[in-house]
C-alpha cells in the first residue's frame, strides 16, 4: 500500500477542518450532485455533502462511472442505504466527521504526528476507501491526494449555492451534472454528460461458450427430467476473510434451496472479484452436485437474471424474477450464524 506522506496528511485534515467549519451541510442536501475530476488521471469522483438529514456529516465521492451509476440510484430511491451488499460493491472515499473511538489506532497517531486536537462529537475527521468486495480502509497516497482536491472543490461549490450564484439542478433534464477540473494551473466549471445508466454490459454477457455448452448438454442428458422449482442468489457475505495488513474482503455465496420447504440444494462461497464466466461455473457446479435439475429457477434480481439465463436457456429450465422466501429464511440464519446478528 503507498500509504499517504505527512504532507499528504496535513493537507487533507486542513481541507477536512475548513468543511467542518463551513458546514455546508446547513444549506446543501445529499441529493445535490456535483462532480470533480481528479487533477492526477482525469478520473470522475460524483460527490455530496453530507449531514442535512442530521445523521452524518462530511462528503462522499463515488468514483468513476460505475460510481455515478451507485450515486444515482441511491439519490432516486432506488437502492436501500442500508444494504450491505449495496454499499460492499461500491467504490467511492469519504470523509464523515465522527467520535474518536470510532478511528483506529494508526489514524490518532497520525492526528497526534500532525499537532491537530479535535474534542467531542461528531468533530473526528475519519477517512475511508471502500472499493468493490472489500472492507472500508485506510486511505491510499492517490485516494488521499484526490479527496483533498474534492473537499476543497465541494467547498467552493458550496459558496456559490449560498451566494446564490449556482443552482445545481439546472441541467438534470439534459443529464448534466456541474464538473469542476484543473486546467493550465487553476479551476475551472463546467455542465456534462453524465454516464448512462444500465448499459455497460460485460462483453458477450448473453452467451456461453462451447466448452460450458457441451457440459450442460452432457449434464441435461444424465438427468432422466426437471422438476421442482428452485430460488438462487448470488450475494456479497458481510463477514471479512484476509491476513493483515492487507485490506480484507467479502466473499460472494452462491446459494440454491427448495421452494417449498427451503432445503438447501447448494452454497459456495468464492473471492468478490470474479468475473460472469466465473460466476456461472459456480452456479453450473452447483446444479453438477445436486444430480437433480429444477423445472423453474427464481432470482431476484436482473443482476443474477443475466449470469444464470443462459445456462437455464440449454438446461430447458424456467427462470423467473421475484420474491425469495424461503431463501431470504435460509439467509437470515447464515447472517446470524457467521456475523452474530
């Protein structure tokens, strides 16, 4: 990890104590959307002020364009903040504004190393990275570097709404979003498209190659008929595996039980980062281990929809989008069994 300098340190607790101090949070909303582009590698970072619900404080940056596309969907309701596996696949820094016990041991030693006091609530400067599959983390010299700049660019932002010289809703009909960036040695700020949402697709994610066909021809042909109707997701485990210092990560379980009584037909549990045909070996080896296949498969999401669809497809076997039941049931345990809740 190229872990940030003390001058790295120094700038962005000075740009963190400056927004405590401005408290935009008084005057913006969450759902105000802004974005700033990092001065390093042209990088988006789509960017909030947090604190108007009276909750937390600070600034968050969702990175890049699946960062606007999280960003978006939480601003419209269409994903619950709560969920864990929501905010688990995001990638974004932050900076709440939080009590001292809620920061680590390296963090106060880098407040102490640096001369800074902070004493009562909600007035620690806490810095996270959260990237998809992993733990929130301590920042990186790059990640540190850019929050700087949005902090400080979220700040003049904020003086223009209050000075009313900027209102950041104009432009949302054309899906324009406010962009700050760094040219020939200063600022600057311009509207631009944002990214369209839902239509970044893996490569040749409708097909499946002969290699996974021919298995599943051989597969179908070993199973004398399909019936029974199973309930199948794919979902990110709350439960840190690694070896520190390096940053741990959340596996993915792959998990399949009976409709009707819940039994549990297969579950896995894998690394975060694998890609769609990964994934569908996983869903193929499960369907392989059971020596059985369902007439109908359900799934909850188009996500799971797209990787287990064209492997229903050859098998012959329904599939269909809704409510899980009885697998929510099954999952509720392993929630309680392996994180204690």
């Amino acid at each position: 990890m190229n872990k940030p300098s003390k001058e790295d340190w120094s700038a962005l607790y000075q740009a963190a104590i400056a927004f405590q101090r401005a408290a935009p949070w008084e005057w913006m909303s969450s759902e105000d959307l802004f974005a700033i582009e990092n001065p390093d590698d042209s990088e988006m970072g789509y960017c909030s002020v947090l604190g108007s619900g009276g909750e937390e404080f600070g600034v968050g940056m969702f990175v890049g364009e699946d960062g606007y596309e999280r960003c978006a969907r939480l601003i419209a309701g269409e994903v619950d903040p709560e969920d864990p596996e929501e905010s688990m696949m995001a990638r974004s820094i932050s900076l709440l504004f939080a009590d001292r016990d809620d920061l680590e041991k390296e963090e106060r030693e880098v407040i102490r190393s640096l001369g800074l006091r902070f004493r009562g609530r909600n007035v620690w400067p806490l810095f996270r990275s959260q990237r998809p599959g992993y733990v929130p983390w301590f920042l990186e010299k790059a990640e540190a570097v850019f929050l700087t700049a949005a902090i400080q660019q979220a700040l003049v932002v904020a003086d223009e709404i209050r000075a009313g010289e900027l209102d950041l809703s104009e432009g949302e009909s054309k899906n324009l979003v406010l962009t700050r960036y760094y040219r020939s040695g200063r600022w600057h700020e311009e509207r631009r498209k944002v990214p369209t949402l839902s239509q970044r697709q893996e490569p040749n994610s409708k097909r499946i190659d002969a290699v996974k066909q021919a298995e599943l021809h051989l597969l179908r042909s070993r199973v004398s008929g399909l019936s029974g109707c199973w309930e199948l997701d794919i979902f990110a485990l709350p439960v840190p595996i690694g070896q520190l210092p390096e940053r741990p990560h959340f596996p993915i379980c792959f998990l399949a039980v009976e409709a009707k009584l819940g039994l549990i037909l297969g579950t896995n549990l894998t690394e975060p980062w694998l890609n769609l045909s990964q994934k569908q070996d996983e869903v193929i080896h499960i369907l392989t281990k059971t020596n059985q296949l369902p007439g109908e498969i359900r799934v909850k999401s188009d996500k799971v929809r797209e990787i287990v669809e064209p492997i229903t497809s050859i098998l012959g076997i329904k599939l269909r989008v809704g409510s899980l039941p009885m697998l929510e049931q099954v999952k509720a345990s392993l929630y309680e069994h392996v994180c204690g809740r």
